[in-house]
C-alpha cells in the first residue's frame, strides 16, 4: 500500500491563497481567546507535544463552511482536524503547524423523529451524550451509550459507544443505521450497512475518513422492558471491597450463559484536586464561576436488570443482592427494589463531569479475553486491586520520610463477555470495524498526576502493563486496546494492539478505504492517522527530561506542599466518604458528586 502523505507543518497560515470568509467565528493562533478555544481534554497532557495547536480554528456554521474548509486545505496542501467534543484522549482532534482545525460542537443540531412510534430518530452529531440521553427520554425511548455526559456525537459514533448497557444491548454504533459525511472530495454522502465507508468509520479511526454531520439511529422503547431494575451506589473506598466485588464480576464471567439482562461496572475514584497548592495548566483555564465537584475516595457501583423477555419475565434479585452484600454499607441512589424505565437508568448511568481531574493523565484502557479459570490462576482480581491501592500510596520522599499522597486514580472495570453478550453477537455481524468484540472484561486505569509525580506515575503505569501481553500476564495474555481509549500518540506504531484480524486484514483494508476517500490525507493531521508509515521509536527517556523541565519551580513548591500536607493527620477513607456524603449543597462552593448526578 503507497503511504498517505504527511501534511507538511510549518508555522503560519499559508498565503498562497487568501483564507477564506466563513459564516462561522474563526481564532487563528495569537488570537486573545486562542487558548480558551483550542483547549481540549488532552490539553493537559499533551499541550507540550505540540499537537493541540491548530492554525486556526473554524467553529463552522453549516455545510457551506465544512466544504470550504475542506476545500482551501486541499488547495493549500494543509490538512483539517475534525472536533466536536474534544474528549480524544490522544489530542487526536486537534492539530498543529499551519493544519486547521474544524469546530463543529455547535454545528449540527437538529434532531427528528422519523416516525410517530419514534423508532428511529435522525439528528446532527453536536449533541453531548447527557443532552442527547434527554432528548431520547422525553419519549421513553433509549439508546445503549458511554458514560460521560459531555463526549460528543461526533467522535463517539466512531468510537463506539462503550458503556453500562453492552451486554444488554451492545454499542451505541451497533443501532446506527446510515449516517451522511462530507468526504475530502466535498462531497455530501449518506452511507448505509454493507457499504465500506459505513465498516471504516464505525470503528476504523476517528476523523480519518471525512467530517460526519448527522447519523439515522434505532432506538428501543422503554415498554418493551417494563420490569427493569438498575442498582446505582457509591461505597467508601476500601481494597477489600474492590476485591470482592470484582470476585463477583469473576463469578459472572465464569458462568458463560449469564443471561444478557445484566450489566455490571465498577469505578473506582480516588482523591479530588481540592488542596491549595493545586495550580495545573487545567486550573489556569477554569472560567470563574464554575463549580468544582467533589469526591472523597470511592467506589461506584452500576448494575442492571434489563427484562430484556419483557413483561412474562420475573425480576430475580439474587445477583444484585450478592453485590450489596460483598459492598456492604453505602450510599444507595438507584435501587433495585423497583422498576425504573430504561430511559431513566441510562441517565443514571452518566457521570455529570467533563473530566475526573483538572490534572494531567497516563491512561490505560486494557481488554481481556480471558476466562474466569484463567483470571483466578492468575489470582487477576488481588493483583489489579493491589494496583489501584499503590496508586493511591507511594511512599517516596527520600529526605523527608514517608508521606502518604499518591496519584489520583481514576478506574473503571467492566464485564462485557459471555454467549449472551449483544457487545459479542452484534460483534459477530462484522458491519463495523470495532476490535476485540470478543473480550471478557475491559479494565481502565488512569493516573491524573502533578508534575513532581510524574516519573512514579509513569512507574506505576508501567507495572500495571505487565498485567497484560505475556502468558503469565494476570490479565490478558495479550495487549489489546481500544480506540475509545486510546493511549497512544503514533496510531500506526502501534495498530496491531488496536485492530484484531476479525475480519482479515482488517487494518490493511481500512488503510484501503482510507486511499480511496482521502487520497491526499486530507483528515487527522496527526500521528493518530491511519495507514502512516511507522516511524522510528522517539526516545521516551528524552520526553521524561522534557516533561520534567517544562514543570520547573513548580515542582519544588508543590513538593514541599505535598510534604506539608503529609504531616497533617489524615482521616481514613472510610471516614472521608461518610463526612462528605453528608455535606449540604452550598451556592458558590464545592459540589458533592452525587448533589448533581441524577437522570
Ligand atoms: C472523561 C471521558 C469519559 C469517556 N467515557 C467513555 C465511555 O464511557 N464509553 C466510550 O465508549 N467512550 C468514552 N470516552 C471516549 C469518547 O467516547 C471518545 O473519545 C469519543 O470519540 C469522543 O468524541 P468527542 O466528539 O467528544 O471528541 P473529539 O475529540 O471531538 O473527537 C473524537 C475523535 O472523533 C473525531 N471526530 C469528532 N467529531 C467528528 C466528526 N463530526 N466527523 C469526523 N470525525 C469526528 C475526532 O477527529 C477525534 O479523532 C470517554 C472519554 C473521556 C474523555
């Protein structure tokens, strides 16, 4: 396969042309409000890689502005980023040298229901997911979807769809049934199943392969389910508990007719950026005014009862009872003891947050296909809870002592396996390109650092990679990622952990398609792009010195902060959970998780 060429980086707008009017504002690099505009959630991590720094940014009004943008890159030999709502967590969306980045979370917003029993509905894709799940609620209708009410459309379309109703209902992308996109030509397309733009885009690589505006979606009815039940409840954080709830994830993995109805995830939240010294880059971008929320270290717990056979089916709570037994007590938002609409529990099942801490990130997302044999040989559920733990605790000041004040963790594990699966039938159908359809359980493990954390975060992620890619490998014999959470900056580095062979050649064909809609590499002007030539291995240890250099006196400052805090006495976690959850809600101050997390 010829390569697709790289998009040239050089410093200004190109002149040869005169850049053009659009309908929509556009901020061009040095303009007043260019950081507040181009930031994104991978701007705290990766403002200094130099890849979230766009020419200028479109916020295109309509069509019109999409083609043209497409058009004047194509002229000018530049290339276009495409963002709705910037949760790429590679910075993928984004862009830099004289490549320009298309803005469209305002573009695309209508919505209409394309029959009067609201079967399906067709609607532009700048919807967040929290507005978007209460649009589809006014009629009891729902659809299965991730769970972070400001991802966007745009992207999750693409990506997937990853969330609390994957065993019931597979992914969002499965209930697309046609979407339109402007490809590089300027042409306005709509792409229905079976065609080959319909495989790469759902799944392929975001942004890769021309700029999506609406999408037909099927949706389900809340009538159909009318016995369902959701658990939703938060536990102080305690090792123990997490093991034992994760021995019932085991237990349900090792059953492998576990009927589809049920879903179950863990999240694991740890400390909040709540202390003095807490200056980020993220903190100097906070717009006055808005609220922060608040969280002491925690478990959340989100199981669900889908009724999936409808009214004749009986509710058994025996699962759900085995859970709250092992978790003991809590905070319990979502009960189990009545029926609530799908529509309902799929608002509960998102995290009112735009992002789990205002600090930098190393993110992991690793998917397993092992059995519950397997994950118990390999005693899987003492050694990730042994992580979790140690991510919290380094002991690491030499000159001062011990101190207690570990990263922020933020994980998230799910189980997405078995016969009855829909995350694993609808996988079978191979109209989309998403990979490892077959995993058993998906784990996430972010660690949301400061700068003088940095080096032991990197350490700590890097013991937590041994838990995948090797036969003695407590997790998965293999390395397999996905692209919803993606952690790598050089897509085509690292394809083979991205893209199973399911069907063969799966990243050759993609590579294909994308040749033959964007010849000249118009779309990801970045190293996220698919079919790039690999490039020679960076020097990480170069990226470390830099990194480390870039955080200057803060580092000592904060560091000495740090040792402070340390020696005040620490209320435990179980009593940090209990003082917190009886907070009031107070105008003007910090907001308790769950005061602002409702459907
Ligand atoms: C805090 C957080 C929680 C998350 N939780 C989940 C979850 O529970 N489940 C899950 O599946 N995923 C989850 N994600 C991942 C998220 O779904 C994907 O990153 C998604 O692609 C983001 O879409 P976006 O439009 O918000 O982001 P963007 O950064 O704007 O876009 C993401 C990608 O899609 C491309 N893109 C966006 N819009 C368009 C468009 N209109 N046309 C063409 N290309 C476009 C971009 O170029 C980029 O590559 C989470 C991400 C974050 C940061």
């Amino acid at each position: 396969m010829a390569d697709i060429p790289i998009p040239e980086i050089v410093s200004e707008i190109n002149n040869k042309h005169q850049f053009p009017e659009f309908k929509g504002k556009v901020i061009k690099r040095n303009d007043v409000d260019y950081d507040a505009q181009s930031y994104q959630y991978a701007s705290s991590s990766h403002l200094e890689d130099g890849i979230i720094q766009p020419a200028a940014i479109i916020k295109a009004a309509d069509d019109s502005d999409v083609i043209k943008a497409i058009k004047y890159a194509s002229e000018n030999k530049i290339a276009v980023a495409v963002r709705t709502g910037g949760h790429q967590y590679s910075g993928a969306s984004s862009t830099s040298g004289k490549n320009i980045q298309l803005d469209l979370s305002q573009t695309y917003k209508d919505f209409d229901w394309d029959d009067e029993n609201c079967t399906s509905v067709t609607l532009g894709i700048s919807f967040p997911l929290g507005e978007f799940n209460a649009k589809l609620r006014e009629k009891n209708r729902f659809v299965p979807h991730g769970q972070c009410q400001y991802v966007n459309l745009g992207g999750h379309i693409q990506t997937g769809g990853y969330g609390q109703l994957a065993r019931s209902f597979g992914l969002f992308s499965d209930n697309v049934i046609k979407f339109r996109i402007i490809t590089a030509d300027g042409q306005v397309r709509w792409v229905a199943q079976g065609e080959d733009l319909f495989f790469a885009v759902l799944g392929g690589s975001p942004g890769n392969f021309g700029v999506l505006t609406h999408a037909t979606l099927h949706v389900f009815r809340d009538q159909d389910y009318p016995n369902s039940r959701g658990l939703r409840a938060a536990y102080p954080y305690d090792r123990q508990r997490l093991k034992d709830l994760l021995d019932v994830m085991v237990e349900m993995v090792e059953d492998e007719n576990f009927p589809a109805d049920y879903d179950y995830c863990i999240t694991v939240l740890s400390e909040p950026p709540v202390r003095t010294f807490e200056l980020t880059y993220d903190m100097a971008h906070r717009k006055e005014g808005q609220q922060m929320v608040a969280w002491p270290p925690m478990i959340v717990v989100f199981a669900q009862w889908a009724n999936l056979q409808g009214e004749k089916q009986t509710y058994n709570p025996d699962f759900f009872n085995k859970i709250k037994q092992v978790a003991g007590k809590g905070k319990v938002q979502v009960s189990d003891k009545e029926h609530t609409p799908m529509s309902t529990l799929t608002g509960h099942w998102i995290v009112p947050i735009s992002r789990e801490f205002e600090l930098p990130y190393i993110k992991r997302t690793y998917s397993s296909n092992s059995n519950s044999q397997r994950l118990k040989e390999h005693k899987w559920t003492d050694w990730i809870s042994d992580r979790i733990e140690d991510g919290r605790n380094w002991n690491y000041d030499k000159t001062s002592g011990p101190i207690d004040v570990g990263c922020n963790v933020a994980a998230q594990i799910q189980h997405f396996g078995g016969n009855n699966s829909r995350f694993n039938q609808n996988g079978k159908r191979n109209s989309t390109s998403f990979s490892w359809r077959d995993a058993n359980i998906l784990c996430t493990v972010d660690a949301f650092y400061h700068s003088y954390q940095y080096e032991q975060t990197i350490e700590w992620q890097k013991k937590n990679d041994e838990g995948v890619g090797k036969p003695e490998a407590a997790f998965c014999e293999h390395d397999r990622r996905v692209l919803w959470g993606s952690y790598d900056l050089d897509l085509s580095a690292s394809h083979q952990y991205y893209y199973d062979q399911n069907p063969e050649g799966k990243y050759e064909r993609l590579c294909k398609i994308k040749q033959k809609y964007d010849p000249s590499g118009v779309f990801t002007p970045n190293r996220f792009c698919i079919g790039l030539p690999v490039p020679v291995p960076a020097d990480s240890k170069d990226g470390i010195k830099k990194r480390i250099k870039l955080s200057g006196s803060e580092t000592a400052k904060e560091r000495a902060a740090a040792i402070e805090l340390a020696k005040v006495p620490q209320l435990s976690a179980e009593d940090r959970f209990w003082e917190m959850v009886s907070t009031e809600r107070e105008l003007g101050k910090t907001v308790p998780l769950w005061n602002i997390w409702r459907a």
